[in-house]
C-alpha cells in the first residue's frame, strides 16, 4: 500500500491542533468538533434517546467540548454511540492519575465486560505533568487487557482544573445484549 496524504491526515487528526497547521482550516474543521451546538446535534442525531439532561449526555458534550488539552475526533463520537449499547458515567478522584485508574478498575469491575471507553482526566491547578498522565494510561492498558483490542473507541484527553485533587470521568459503553 502506498503512503499517501491520508496516512499522515490520519495520523495528524489524532494529534494536538497545534500539530496541523499546514492542513488548513477547511480540515481541521471538518474532524473535529468546534461549537458546543454542533456536538449536541450529533449526539442528538447518533443517540436520540440519551435525553440532553442526562450524565451521559452531558460528559460527552464536555468530552468534545472547548478547554480539551487533546482535541477528541468527530468518528469517536460515531463509534461510541453504535447500537446495541448502553452507557455509564463513573466518576473517580485520588492523589495521582494512576490512582484514579486504580479506583476505577478496583471499584468498578463492570468496566471489564466495556466495550467502549471515553474519559478525561481532570488536572489540578498548575501544569500537566504529562508523564504522569502516560503512566496512567500505560496502568490502564495493562489492568484493562481482557477487552481492549475489542473496544471502539478507547479514547482519552484532559482538561485543566482549579481543584486540588485529580479525577476522572469515564463514559463507558456497555453491551446491552449481554
């Protein structure tokens, strides 16, 4: 196969806007979701029963929404709400990242059977210590082996925050044939 301009447009709506300067606005409009409107139709269009005053409703919005340190791909949002699922906000909090992945595994088996994972991390005020951010998603992929090469998708970004501790918040889909 030849590696043409869709591998590095690919590679390149994964990453950080700051990363995508030579691909245009036209582009980078076109992956990722912008206006807190746009993101609540499209949950409304791919999910028309999750009622706008749900948990769930509303940590998707926040997940795609302005203030993410990593912007979230509009398929990610497609892939999460397929049918035959139901969805779940867990929310957890410690001292570290890794302690919120910790939590989330030890108190939380059902995340085990999940076939798909959004979450965010929140930072505590100050600068993000990405290295403890990738030691926590290193745990999570380790804890979390059982079923994750069958997750769609497994996506996760960060946002800051003026609180003292850190947390997360997963949305979790579940599958609701099981």
């Amino acid at each position: 196969m030849r590696e043409g301009p869709q591998l590095g447009v690919a590679k390149a709506a994964r990453a950080p806007p700051c990363t995508l300067p030579i691909l245009g606005r036209r582009l980078e409009s076109y992956y990722f979701l912008h206006m807190p409107e746009e993101i609540t139709s499209q949950i409304k269009r791919l999910a028309p029963l999750i009622e706008e005053d749900s948990d769930v409703f509303r940590e998707l919005s926040t997940f795609f929404g302005e203030g993410a340190k990593i912007e979230m791909h509009r398929d990610d949002l497609s892939k999460f709400l397929q049918d035959n699922r139901t969805f779940e906000v867990v929310r957890v909090s410690g001292k570290s990242y890794k302690d919120c992945v910790y939590e989330l595994v030890d108190n939380y088996p059902e995340m085990m059977d999940a076939i798909g994972m959004l979450r965010y991390y929140k930072a505590p005020a100050g600068k993000i210590k990405w290295e403890e951010v990738e030691a926590a998603e290193i745990a999570m992929g380790n804890e979390l082996t059982t079923n994750a090469y069958g997750w769609a998708p497994d996506a996760w970004t960060i946002f800051e925050s003026s609180e003292t501790e850190h947390s997360l918040v997963a949305i979790v889909a579940l599958d609701s044939l099981l």
